[in-house]
C-alpha cells in the first residue's frame, strides 16, 4: 500500500514552531502516513538532525531583520511587511509545484502563511488567534484571520475551555467553525530521575536577542555556584559540550537529550515562548521566564503566568541572578490533561 504524503512545514521563527511539529511528524509516522518537511534556517537544521530518513526540503526565508532594542521590534517588522507578503507569495508557488512533483496528499503548516494550497486539505497550526501588537493588534489579528480562512482547519495546541495555557492569545469570544483544539503539544515526556542540575538554561528566539540574552546571563551566573545546564539553542554541524566551573554548556541538544536534561534539572531559566511553556506544563517544572524584548505575545504569556502565581518573570534588562529565589514563591506549571485523537484528525487526509 502506498503511503500518503503529508507535507509538514513550521516557520523558522526560533526553535519552539519546529519543536511542536516533532510530535506531530511522530504520530503521522505511526498512523502510516509519509512526512515530508519543509521549512528554512534552523527549524529545517532541527527537524533533519530529529529525521534524517524523511525528505527535507528548503523553502524561501522570510529573511526578517530584527531589532536591536526590543521597543524597536514591532516598527522594524513593519517595515518589512512587503518583503514578508512577498515571500509568502513564493512559498505557496514553491508548495503548489511541490504537491506535483511529490505526489503530495496533504498539509500541515505551523505558522507559514504561504504553505497552503487548494489542491489539498490543508491545516494551520497557531495558538495565536489573536495577534498581539499593542495599539495594532485589531489590524495583525484581522490579518492573521484572513489566512487562517485559506485552511480547510485550523489548529489550537491548547484546551478549548479553562484552564488553559494560551489565554485570550488562542480562545476568541466567537470561534471560527473550523477551529479543533487540539490540547498542548510537547516532544517531552515527564520521567522519574535523580536531580542533577540546580538550574537549566535553555535559550532559543530570534538574533540578535538570544545572543544578548546569553551574553548577560553567562555574566549572572558568575554569582551562582550551584550545578548548571546552559543550552544556548544554537543549530550548527556538531554539538559542542564546554564545562566551565558549575556550568555545562551545550550548543544545541537533540529531543531525547533535551528531555532527559528538563528531568534532571530542578528549575528553568528561558524565553516565555509558548511551546517552551507547553513542554514546562507537560512536565510539572518550576520556571522563571525572560519574554523576548518586544516580542508582545510572549510578554503577555509572562504576565498572566505571574498573575496566576504560576512562574515568576522580568525584563531581559532588569534581569539580576538574585531574582531566582522568587521561583519558590510560586506553585509552577501544572500538567494539562490531554488526550490527542491522532486518528481523528488525520481523518482530513
């Protein structure tokens, strides 16, 4: 029997579109289907390092220059947003001569707006319903409407009712008919084991803040002299593994590696991205988030999981190392009961 190709695309807008997917591509695998990927950049270096047996293919880059200052980030998107529609436009020409050429039975987008095609049942993936962008926000989310209406279905990696990790950012007061909410999504799976770590860094996001971020934590942690894991999220050739004093640093980590490190380590330093957070629920841990300077969605995430008294957060720039005792003052990230009908939603194919 012939399997059907599914193409399985995630926008390279750090690590965490890419990381959500894995499980995805995992579960089509098991129902007898032919992942195909497609993606640009670092999430393509993932994925390919995480399936070195299934066809990889490049799209076009977004190619998306961001701000040095986060209270930039928004305009300097802005400004950009022609070369972005552009590149949407090639991607879904790209996609369409791909469908020909592969046989191509179906797809499944994360966040490209371009990969879709009327030849084939196609999904969206987002838990951002509502794109947050301060006083546009009205303007991004009627925007981000009009693709999601291009897909057969759209969807949410989160619960549909309360409580919920997404909040007003994946649950809108009159729903599209076609949304599925599909519960959190994680490649990590909650394992009994000694405590190594004291504390897991775990970085990831757009240049030039990740590095900015590094840089000014590897300062902190000089004042701190417990056990410490530093993944700095970055996808080369080889991984590199440098231990200096307390710190063990990686370049990057694999999903098995990665879930062994979330066990083994007691509390979590990272970005308030919300596949990051999706992994932190799925696992029970206790975290401290830094969101991405100017990034609003994750500065929204960082809030409401402070109001909740669920993990504690900052500014990147307010950051000091004294801030991580706070971490005990709250109840931490509890698992959210899911339970993914893959054969339903595989239905569509």
């Amino acid at each position: 029997m012939v399997k059907k190709k599914i193409l399985v695309s995630p926008l390279n807008w750090g690590l965490g579109h890419a990381t959500r997917c894995i499980p995805i591509i995992k579960a089509l695998e098991g129902a007898n289907f032919e992942p195909i990927l497609a993606s640009d950049g670092d999430a393509l270096g993932l994925l390919k390092k995480e399936f070195p047996h299934l066809l990889a293919l490049e799209l076009p880059s977004y190619d998306i220059e961001y701000a040095k200052k986060g209270i930039n980030f928004k305009w300097k998107l802005m400004t950009q947003l022609p070369k972005i529609v552009n590149s949407i436009s090639k991607e879904r020409k790209t996609v369409d001569a791909w469908i020909d050429q592969y046989s191509i039975s179906g797809i499944i987008s994360d966040n490209r707006l371009g990969v879709h095609s009327k030849k084939v049942p196609s999904v969206f993936i987002t838990h951002q319903l509502r794109v947050l962008t301060g006083n546009t926000s009205w303007l991004t989310t009627k925007l981000h409407h009009i693709y999601i209406n291009k897909y057969n279905e759209c969807w949410v990696p989160d619960t549909d009712g309360s409580p919920n990790l997404s909040g007003k950012l994946g649950h809108l007061d009159i729903p599209f008919k076609h949304i599925r909410y599909i519960g959190p999504l994680s490649r990590l799976h909650k394992k009994v084991t000694p405590i190594k770590y004291q504390l897991m860094v775990i970085l990831s996001g757009p240049e030039p803040q990740r590095t900015l971020l590094e840089e000014k934590l590897i300062l902190e942690l000089q004042k701190y002299d417990k056990p410490v894991l530093f993944i700095k999220g970055k996808i080369e050739v080889k991984q590199h593994v440098e231990i200096v004093d307390n710190i063990t640093f990686y370049n990057y980590m694999d999903s098995e590696q990665l879930e062994l490190a979330f066990n083994e380590s007691e509390k979590i330093l990272c970005r308030s991205g919300y596949t990051t957070i999706m992994d932190l629920a799925h696992l029970g841990k206790k975290a401290f988030f830094i969101p991405t300077p100017g990034q609003y969605e994750q500065e929204y995430l960082a809030r409401k999981l402070k109001t909740e008294r669920i993990a504690p957060s900052c500014h990147q720039d307010s950051f000091k190392i004294e801030r991580l005792d706070s971490i005990d003052l709250y109840k931490g990230l509890n698992t959210v009961p899911t339970n993914i009908s893959w054969k339903t939603l595989f239905r569509l194919f």
